[in-house]
C-alpha cells in the first residue's frame, strides 16, 4: 500500500476506535517498558504496517 493509502485508512473511524481500544488495553509504550522506562503509549500500529 502506498502512503497515501495507509494515510487514508488512519483517517477511518474504524482505525480511530480500534486505536483507542488498543491504547485503553494497552497503555503503556511497550518498547520503553523493555527497557524499564514507564511511559503513556501514545502511537499505535496496525499489524500489517508493523510487519513491513
């Protein structure tokens, strides 16, 4: 998918709910709790953009 695709699909309310869903089950930065940093997580990636 190209940007402007991935752009799009962020803008969905479909994306906007899942993402609050994810930060409200998960929230806190996963990549600073690695490394002992407790931090509000504040992005959230879609699987298939993750796995690139």
């Amino acid at each position: 998918m190209s940007r402007e695709d991935w752009k799009h699909f962020y803008d969905t309310a479909f994306w906007q709910r899942r993402r609050r869903q994810q930060l409200l089950a998960h929230p806190l930065c996963k990549f600073c709790a690695a490394d002992g940093i407790v931090t509000p997580a504040t992005h959230v990636r879609s699987r298939r953009a993750a796995s690139r």
